[in-house]
C-alpha cells in the first residue's frame, strides 16, 4: 500500500501561480511518517498556498503530489479528507451553527457508514453507528480536554478553546496526516504551551504524522522533528531544528521580518 | 434516543391536534385553507432543509410544485391512466429534472445560485404557459380527477384533509430524522464553512445535490396532492409570486427549523383568509406585517418562541433541531 | 427577414434593455454598502413614474417639474425605508433584510394602488411622438433620452464613486463594513445614502420610461425581477456590469421573439443567462474573489 | 417550541372562525371578483357595479319584499383563493346563488364545487368553455369570443382581405382569443401568415410587429387587455406601419384611448354597446338601460364606465329577476328561472336562455367600431 518506506508525502516541484504571482516555484517537500514537520518562513512565502495546494483547496499548475504511494494531484479535496488527509485553518472554520459535540461528530463524518436511507427512517444501521460515533467523538474531545463543553454551541467557547475544538474535530476523523494552518495564532502563551502539548501527544499516541505552518518559533522548535523553510515560494532550506536555527539563508530571510530564529 | 422520542411524541403531538382541528370548530369552511396550508408546509419543510440547513437558496422551486401538479395532471386525465400512476410519475420526473438542473446550477453560490433557480423556474413557468396543447395554457388545465387511493376516493374535503396532515407529518419526521444523522450534520457543515467540509471529506457536491432533490421532491409530493384537491391548476399558481412567498414561509417560520417551517407555511397561507375582512388595506396590512416580524423576530417565528421559551424556562436554549 | 429588421430588433432590444439597466443599476447601489438585494428597487421605478403621472395629471405642474418632484419624493421614501424598515433591523442576517424589502415592496404596491387606483397611465414623451427613422430602422425620440440618460447616469456615478469623499466610503463599506467604520465611516449614513442614490436612479429610470412602457402601480414586479437578473448576470457589485447585464437582457429577449419565438422569448433570454452564469460563475464582469483560508 | 407553534395556530383558526359575519333575514348572494392582483381591472369595476346595483335594488324595497345582501370576496385574481372563497360562500355563508368569478381559470376552478352544491354560479368570465359543454348549475353573462371574431371576420373579408397576423397577450383571454382566431380563419378563407405572442407585463412589442411587417399580412388582429393593446398601438405607429389594426373588445374602455393617445387613431374593434350607447338609434331597447347605467356609475364613482362592470351587473340583474318570476328563492328555482329567462335586455346585450345555452348571447351585442378623433364610432354596415 505504501511506497516509499518512510515517506507519507512527497511534493515534487509543485508550482502555483495567481496571476502575475508565483506563489510556490518548484518546490520540493516530504513529509517522513510519524515526524512533525513544520513549515516556516516570513509572511507572503508561500506557507499556507501550499497546505492549501496539498489539501487541495488550490490545484498546482506544475508538479506532483504523492500521498502514501498514491498520486493526489488531481484528487478533489474531499476525496483527500476520506483518504485520510486532513487539515485545519488559520481564521478557524468552525461550524458555528452546531454544538460542540456535533462539530466533532461531523469530524467522523467519513468513520461512519450508515447510508442516507438508513438515516432518513432511523434504521438500526443508523442508530448503531450514531452510538459509535457519538461515543468516538466524546473521547476526542476529552483528548483535548474539552469534555464538559460538549452541549454548548460551538460559538459560545472562548476563542482559544475553538482552536482546540477544531484540532479534536480533524482527529476525530482520524486522519494520517494532520496540516495545521497556524494553530497557534492568537493564543497567549498559557494555551500555546497545552497546544504544543496535545500536538505531540496527537503525534505520539495517535501516530499521526503532523505538518504545521506556524509563526511562534518557539513552539515549532519544540515540538518539531523537522522544519521546511519557504521564502518567495521557494524552499530554501531544511533540517532539523538546530540545523536551521544556525543556517545562514534562514538568518537572512528573516532578518527584519522576525526578531527570533 | 432521546432526542427521537422527542421528535416522535412532537410528530404525534402534531397529529393528534391536527386531527382534532375539525372536531373543535363548528363549520368546516376553512377545511380547504387548512389543507392547502399543510401542502404549502410539505415544501416549506423541504426548502428549509435546503435553505436553512444546507444554506443553499432556490428562487425556483414553485416550479417543481407545478411540473409535478401538470405531469400528474396530464396523465390522470389527457392519458386517462390511474392516479397513482400520475402522482409517482409526476414525483419522478421532478427528482430527474431537479437532479439534471441540480448539477451544474449548484457549482453556483449565493446570488448567483439564486438568479439561477429563479432563471430555471421562469422558464418551467414559460414552457407550462406555453404548450397550450398539453397544458391548456394560461386558462388553466381542468378536469382533474379527485384523489382515489387504492380504491378509496378521497371525495370530502375533510378526508383529504387527514390525508394530506399524514403524509405532512411524514415528511417532518424524515426531515428529522435527516437532520439528527450524519447527512444532516454535513448539510448543517458546508453552511458554516464549505472548505472546513470538503477537508474533512465531505462531498459537498453530491450533499448539495442530495438536499436540492431532496426539497424538490418534497415540493413534488405537494404538487401532486395539489392538483388532485383543487382539480384544476393554472400556470399563475407556480410562479416567481409563489417561489418568493416560499422563501418568506421558511424565513418568518425559521431558518433551520423544521417546525418553524411548518408554522411559517401555515402562517402566511391563513394570514391573508383573516385579512379579508380589512378588505381594501389587506395588501397593506400583510407587508406591514411581514416587516414587523423580521423586525422584532429576527430568528423567526421558532426563532421568537425558542427565546420564549428560554424566558420562561430560565434554562438553557433548545437544540437547533427544533 | 432584411438587415433592417435585425437592425430594428438590437434598438428595440437596446431600449428595453436600458430598462432593465437602470433598475440593475440602483440593485447594484445598495448591495454594494449592504450585501442586500433591496427586492423593493422595482417600486423606486414604479413610484418615479407614478408620481410624475401624479403630479402632472391631477396637480397640472407641467411635465419637467412633475418628473423633478416625483425623483424628489422617491429619494425622501427611499431614506424613510431604510430609516424605518432597514435601520431596526441592520444587525439582522441578510436574508432578513431581504425578506424585509418583500414587504416594503408589497406595502409600497398596495399603498400606490390604494392612491391611485389599478389603472395604467401614460406619461407624454419629452420631445413628441414622431419617430426617427434611419434607413428603415425606427428609433423614437424617447429611446434617444433613455440611452442618453442612462449612460449619463452611469458616468455620474462613477464620478461619484471615485471622486467624492461619499462615494468612495460607500465603495469602502462594500469592501469591508467594520474596518470603514473604523477609520471613521459613517456606515449608517452610508447605507442611508445608498438607499436615497438608488431610489433616485430608480426613479429616474421610472420617470424617462413612462412615457414609452406606461406605468402603473404593478409595473414594479416586472422590472424588479429583470433588474435583479441583469446585476446578477453584470457581476454584482459592478454598476457597469449591470447596465451592460440590462443591455444583454434586453437585446436576448427582442431577438428571442423576433427570430427564435415571441412566446418563448424570455425563456431563451433566460436560457442564454443561465448557460452563461454556467460558463461565467461570478457573472460577466464580476471579480472571482479569492477566498482566503 | 412545538407547543407555541400549535398555539399560534390554534389562534389563528379561533380568529379565522371569529370573522364569521352576522346572518340576518335577507336574500344572500355570493359574489367572487377579482378585486386586486393582474386581473383587477376587471374586477373592480364589476364590485362596483354589483354593489352600486345591491343598493338601488334595497333602496326601491329589494326583491319580492326582501333585501338582498351582497357577500363580496377578493379572490385576488388567485385560484387558490377563489377556491377558498367559494368554499366559505357556500359552507359558511349559505349563499342562495353566486356571481363571478371574474376570470375564466378561476371559474373553472370553482365551477363543481357549484355543481355538487347544487347552487347556481354566473360567471363573469368569458372563455366559452364555461358553458360548452352545457354545465346544469353554471351560467356566464360575458359575451363569447367567437362572437367577437366573427364580428371582426366578417369586416375583414367585406374588406376583401385574405392574410392575417395575430397577435395576442400570452394570458387566459389572449390564449382563448388566439384559439378561437385560429378555429374560426380557414372557415372564412382567411390565412394565418404571423402568430405572436406577447407578455401581459411587455412594454415593447416592436420585435413582433417587424416580424409581422415583413409576413404580408393584410390586417393585424391584436387580443389582450389593457396596457398591451396600446403599446402595440403605438409600436406600430413608431414603425410606420399602415397594416390596418383590428383589436379585441378587451381594450373598449376610453383608457385604452387615452393609453394610445394618437396612434389609436383608425384602430376598429367589436364593442358592446355601452361605449356607442349615445349613437344607437333610440329604438335599440337597450339604449335607455345603457345610459341610465353610464349616469348612475359615473356620478356614484367619478370614474369612466366599462364593459366589464356590465357583466357582474347583467349577472346580479338576472338572479334578483329570476328570485321574482320564480316567487322562490330557493336556489333550484332560481336556477330554473335563469335558465328559462327570455329577452332579458341587459347591459351587455339581450339575453336569452335555453336548456341548450347558457349564455343567450348573440352577435348583435357587439357593434363594430373604430377610433376616430379620440372617440368611438359605429361602423356603418
């Protein structure tokens, strides 16, 4: 089923281009299974495009993309959700006319097999998958520790507990590679640090290999095994945390965007 | 499970005060405006799930109502062939036409979709209009045979009265049981957040399509009721008019409100049998009071109620279901 | 068939097709500052030329002062809707506010109908009735002040939208609501300018048109749901858009009944829209906007 | 939740039965028109004229010693709501007989409701399938189409012409006119070279009159009611057309004239004979009746006559006089009664009813006219 033994996602010279602008030129990224990889750069680099090219929600106009052995270039976003590629946004996508519980079960959306008929006259199908997958999403949102906000609509959590409810709802699906859009935006530094927490934990427990694009160096050298860095739409370097902490391409590219790394 | 016995005991609560309806009043002259008011609610119910759930707009859907009225129309009476064969044939045709439209016209979003549904329906509108020979044009199509079942012809106005509140609460049950599954969490999904749904694996495409046939066969199982009520139909019943008013049912009922709808329906269908009696100033009073109601019940008529409800209770509000 | 009669079908569709256009036009005004689609444009039309009838036949003050108190009127009840019906309501969801115009528009029909009765009414043409004839082809005088002041409508308001420091904070709620009110825009002056500039154009469009398709109290349906389907095809948003929209319209419907078949004109008119919004998802002049995530 | 909503709906049928009206000892008759909604130009003036008659009849001591109460409903011009008032008209008020509706759909939608009920209904509607076949409880007063085209046919071929162009309003009386323009042409040797259709709500038919101007046709036949017939009026003038233009007697009302101003000029039309009442000789026995109607109209509601009015009063006339030459007001007799009714000289024209016709229309209750000078004029024979 798999191809290559360590590699769940290969992206070869991906490029995109939005009229004039070359948002990704060429650009060449793996992803090794079980790892978290983190993507940065300075803004306007091409980070969130190209989650967005992988999910996706934006086709690339060259290059190809490898999802455990299979080829996704072309593959409709939905059909990439059900094939165990999932992801979360930046400004969140929670659904705000649900309740929190519900927001999680439509996580499992794929998990559960009952049909429409099933559902529309309630057959037994439906209530045995209802159960499993009421019980499923109950325990992913205790994953995240949001177990007694289950009844109340998903617009009335805070703002840093909406980011986790979205975490709990892309696990719930469970995926085999979780893209993180910047899962750490707007968070104070108390809820960043149980973030990192639960993303390792999602990582370690679950085996779910994680890419994260994400501005707070501080919990990207925590938390990840490896790190791309993109600028202009190109990769311009990558390693491990300590490697690219030192690289001088890095340095320079950051230099005057960001104070750290 | 709970939630079910819930929505069984409220669907059997529903039918058990409509049933008792006209028993409790003297003279069965409303009869008519009642039934007509469930018709009317069997398609607010099905748009509702379209709009209020899946939050997908159709200005068109009078359209369905009416192909199907005609298609069983023409076949009952022009074919002389039985009326169930009409009614399913009419039914079928509008789940095919609804699926062929659904297609392409559902890639469209916001009021791009709505100038669409509208497009489409104005051309059912023009094409029913038109074929004189089939329809009977503008004068109308007459002669439509009165509801027979399985034998049994459904002559009174009370009978069909109790024939059309059943298969109304039949529909209100299957919307909720819908709503209350994975389907209808999806369809409640791509209405907050379409890209949120697609990466969870949700085929929007197939959903949208799904509930647009879905509410088009509703609006079919009420045209075939229709035509075979009044036994008559006329091409001006199917119109923009009733395509908007449709819309206003779902809206001053409640977005995503199953009951709501039906409440709406009922509402705006009675409304105007009230008003008569202002005679010259009805036309005035019934836009003032749809005004009034968006005004001071911004959720809807549900919407007004859950809060009511929430006063009185002091507790926490209702489940969107309702 | 001669070239002349083709000739004749692209000004005659030219002509209804302005129509159209304005009624597009003054959508096109409100959606911009609102995101609502205000379904009572087409009584802001019905009441241009039912006033202008009003006050030249019962109140005798001669047609140019008559058409200027009829726009004059329509602008002061576009601002009281959107004070008394669109102000209570502004946190409300869209689809309310539109539900909210259907019954603005349904009360401002029966009100004209309870005032001046269910009757059509004709107003004079501006500059006599005699038509132009070129080569075959006639042209009334009046499409000639409709075209003209259509376009000229148009250019006025691109002016204002570009030039005055009203018109570009209602192109700047259009973009982004909170952050106009936040560097100070007055959005609900905005949103009340937007309702009066609309009802005006309306009216304007109402009061140039009576003279050629008659006006009554009920002619509001009928150019509000043209109107709509003309932004829509333009590209909401877009004021060029929906004049060119109306145009299209317009021109489809008098060559659908001149060549294809004068019963289903507007189901072909209909038929080449769809197929177009098909083709064109955002309309014909509209920006895909690119969703952000 | 659900509970409110059944309130609210419990409410609204207590108040629905609440506005039951109060019953007393009079002759009750139900009429249904079409007082608002596309149809209304119709029907208001046919509620004016059935109330305007109402009071003249009470106020000389009602029928057979009797008052006559007159239960108006407004179906809207909607099917569905003349559905609705038939329904309460019969269940609720116990009407004796029903005039109306006023449009053709909306009879046809009402019309068993009446046989069943066994209480009579006179439409006010025209298409001739009201009473063709014969229905035992369902009169109409309006003059049939084919009554009109054949006034028309005959000028046409004492003209000598042999092609025509049609041109009809695409709604329920432009599609019976076009049927029965189309029944009637090859009978009369006359070739249908255009069809073209128009929409009630059009305001430019330019394009069909250029179709027509390049068919050859020798006279254009235009169906349909007020605004349409001027616009095309116009149109044509616009075009420089000089195809001689035939209308139907949907647009014999002075606003049609005042709609088309000028370009009305020479436009001919079949016609009651309210509109020419003072240019038919003194002998017609309709003359007196027709100007007593024009006098009590115009000055009770400062508005101009029309023919359509007439309808819902030959209708109202017919019942009240079949109450007294049956002596019963059971709704049986009055059925009979109406049914025998002999040289009734109406409004619209002289009625006579038969087992066989319940119309009791002929051609002679249509002139031929032509607009000449803003007016009517009676076309010599």
């Amino acid at each position: 089923m798999s191809g290559s033994e360590g590699e769940i996602l290969k992206c070869e010279k991906v490029a995109v281009r939005f009229g004039g602008v070359q948002a990704l030129n060429g650009v060449n990224f793996s992803v090794r299974r079980g790892s978290i990889t983190a993507i940065i750069g300075p803004n306007g680099a091409g980070k969130t495009t190209l989650l967005n090219v992988i999910s996706g929600l934006v086709n690339a106009d060259d290059g190809m993309i490898e999802f455990d052995g299979s080829h996704i270039t072309r593959m409709p976003p939905h059909e990439r959700g059900r094939a165990g590629l999932v992801r979360t946004f930046q400004n969140l996508e929670i659904f705000t006319n649900m309740s929190v519980l519900e927001n999680v079960m439509t996580g499992c959306h794929r998990l559960v097999n009952y049909s429409i008929l099933d559902s529309l006259g309630r057959t037994p199908k439906y209530w045995k998958g209802e159960r499993a997958c009421r019980e499923h999403a109950e325990r992913e949102l205790g994953f995240v520790g949001l177990t007694d906000a289950g009844d109340m609509m998903a617009h009335e959590l805070p703002f840093g507990s909406q980011r986790l409810l979205e975490l709990a709802r892309a696990i719930s699906s469970e995926p085999r590679l979780l893209l993180l859009d910047e899962p750490a935006a707007g968070l104070n530094m108390r809820e960043t640090r149980n973030l990192g927490a639960i993303i390792k934990r999602i990582g370690e427990e679950r085996g779910i290999t994680i890419v994260l694009v994400e501005h707070d160096m501080d919990l990207v050298m925590r938390i990840s095994d490896r790190i791309t860095v993109l600028n202009f739409g190109e990769v311009i370097a990558e390693g491990a945390p300590l490697e690219i902490q030192k690289n001088p391409d890095v340095i320079a590219a950051y230099l005057g965007v960001e104070e750290e790394g | 499970m709970q939630g079910f016995r819930r929505d069984l005991a409220a669907v059997a609560g529903f039918l058990v005060f409509v049933g008792a309806v006209p028993r409790l009043l003297t003279n069965d002259y409303y009869i008519n405006a009642l039934t007509l008011s469930w018709i009317h609610a069997i398609i607010a119910v099905g748009l509702n799930l379209l709009m209020g759930y899946a939050g997908q707009i159709s200005l068109g859907h009078a359209a369905f109502y009416g192909l199907a009225a005609y298609t069983s129309a023409i076949i009952t009476t022009t074919l002389s062939l039985p009326i169930l064969v009409g009614m399913s044939a009419g039914i079928a045709l509008v789940g095919i036409v609804a699926y062929l439209i659904g297609i392409p016209t559902l890639k469209l979003k916001g009021h791009y979709l709505a100038m669409a549904t509208l497009g489409f329906g104005i051309i059912i509108y023009i094409v029913i209009n038109e074929t004189i020979g089939l329809t009977g044009g503008p004068s109308g199509f007459t002669g439509i045979p009165r509801l027979t079942l399985f034998g049994y012809k459904f002559e009174s106005d009370l009978s069909y009265y109790y024939l059309v509140a059943i298969i109304l609460a039949c529909v209100i049950l299957v919307s909720l049981n819908l709503i209350h599954s994975r389907v209808g969490r999806a369809l409640r999904a791509i209405h907050t957040s379409e890209v949120a749904s697609l990466v969870i694996g949700i085929d929007i495409a197939k959903y949208k399509i799904f509930v647009f046939v879905l509410s088009a066969l509703f609006a079919a199982i009420a045209g075939v009721l229709y035509a075979h009520l009044i036994t008559f139909v006329a091409p001006s019943s199917f119109g923009f008019n009733f395509s908007v008013e449709l819309v206003t049912m779902v809206v001053l009922g409640g977005m995503a409100s199953i009951w709501g709808a039906v409440t709406g329906a009922l509402f705006l269908t009675v409304l105007p049998e009230f008003l008569r009696t202002f005679e010259n100033i009805e036309i005035l009073l019934y836009g003032a009071i749809l005004i009034v109601c968006m005004v001071f019940l911004p959720g809807g008529i549900a919407g007004g109620c859950a809060k009511l409800l929430k006063l009185v209770r002091g507790g926490k509000g209702e489940n969107v279901g309702l | 068939m001669g070239i002349s009669s083709y000739l004749q079908f692209l000004v005659s569709g030219l002509t209804v097709g302005s129509t159209y256009g304005l009624t597009a036009l003054g959508f096109t005004i409100i959606f911009n500052t609102t995101g609502i689609i205000n379904f009572a444009q087409g009584e802001f039309v019905m009441l241009g030329g039912m006033l202008s009838v009003f006050f030249l036949k019962w109140l005798h003050l001669g047609l140019p002062l008559s058409v200027l108190f009829s726009l004059l009127v329509t602008t002061l009840v576009g601002a009281a809707i959107e004070q008394f019906t669109i102000k209570p309501v502004k946190d409300s969801s869209v689809i309310n506010l539109i539900i909210v115009t259907i019954g603005v528009s349904i009360f401002t029909r029966g009100l004209a109908m309870l005032i001046w009765g269910k009757d059509t009414f004709a107003l004079p043409q501006f500059s006599g009735s005699a038509p132009l004839t070129f080569g075959g082809v006639a042209v009334t005088t009046q499409s000639i002040w409709i075209l003209a002041i259509t376009l000229s409508l148009l250019f006025l308001l691109r002016a204002f939208f570009t030039k005055t420091i009203y018109g570009k904070g209602m192109l700047a709620c259009s973009y982004d609501r909170k952050a106009s009110y936040l560097v100070g825009i007055g959005v609900q002056k905005m949103v009340l300018l937007s309702f009066m500039i609309s009802a005006l154009v309306g009216a304007v469009g109402g009061a140039i048109l009576a003279p050629v398709t008659m006006t009554s109290y009920d002619v509001g349906i009928l150019l509000g749901l043209k109107g709509f389907a003309a932004c829509i095809i333009g590209g909401l948003g877009n004021p060029f858009g929906a004049a060119a929209g109306g145009l299209l319209l317009g021109v489809l419907e008098s060559f659908g009944a001149g060549v294809i078949s004068s019963a289903y004109k507007d189901a072909f008119a209909f038929l080449v829209l769809l197929i177009l919004l098909f083709v064109k998802p955002s309309g014909l002049f509209g920006q895909t906007r690119v969703e952000r995530v | 939740m659900k509970k409110v909503s059944l309130c609210i709906a419990a409410l609204s049928l207590v108040a629905l039965s609440l506005s039951a009206a109060f019953a007393e000892d009079a002759l009750k008759i139900g009429a249904i028109f079409s007082v608002t909604g596309p149809a209304s130009f119709l029907g208001e003036p046919e509620k004016n004229t059935a109330l305007m008659l109402q009071d003249q009849i009470n106020a000389k001591g009602g029928v057979s010693g009797k008052k006559i109460e007159l239960i108006v409903y407004d179906d809207e011009s909607d099917v569905n709501k003349a559905v609705l008032a038939a329904d309460k008209l019969l269940k609720k008020d116990k009407v004796m007989a029903v005039i109306g509706p006023t449009t053709s759909g909306n009879t046809f939608a009402i019309e068993d409701k009446f046989e069943k009920a066994n209480i009579p209904l006179i439409s006010c509607a025209a298409a001739e399938k009201i009473v063709k076949p014969v229905k035992k409880w369902v009169f109409k007063t309006p003059q049939s189409d084919r009554l009109a085209v054949m006034k028309i046919y005959d000028t046409l071929v004492a003209k000598k012409t042999k092609k025509i162009a049609l041109i009809t309003v695409s709604d329920g009386f432009g599609q019976s006119g076009r049927e029965v323009l189309k029944e009637l042409a090859p009978r009369m040797g006359l070739e249908i070279v255009a069809d073209e259709v128009y929409g009630p709500k059009d305001t430019d038919m330019t394009a069909q009159l250029t179709k027509i101007r390049g068919s050859g046709a020798g006279a254009i036949v235009c169906w349909g009611t007020n605004p349409g017939p001027a616009v095309i009026a116009k149109n044509r003038v616009q075009l420089g057309m000089d195809i001689p233009l035939y209308m139907s007697h949907g647009v014999a009302s002075k606003k049609f004239i005042e709609l088309a101003g000028s370009a009305a000029e020479g436009i001919m039309l079949p016609a009651g004979k309210l509109i020419v009442a003072d240019q038919i000789p003194g002998i017609d026995p309709q003359k007196a009746i027709l100007l007593k109607y024009i006098k009590d109209y115009e000055s009770r509601y400062k508005a101009p006559v029309s023919s359509f009015g007439a309808y819902a009063g030959d209708a109202l006339t017919l019942v009240t006089k079949a109450v007294e030459t049956g002596k019963s007001s059971n709704p049986a007799d009055i059925r009979n009664s109406v049914e025998k009714t002999k040289g009734f000289v109406g409004i619209t024209g002289v009625f006579n009813f038969s087992p066989e016709d319940h119309n009791g229309l002929d051609e002679n209750s249509f002139e031929m006219v032509v607009i000449e000078r803003g007016d009517w004029k009676i076309i010599k024979k």
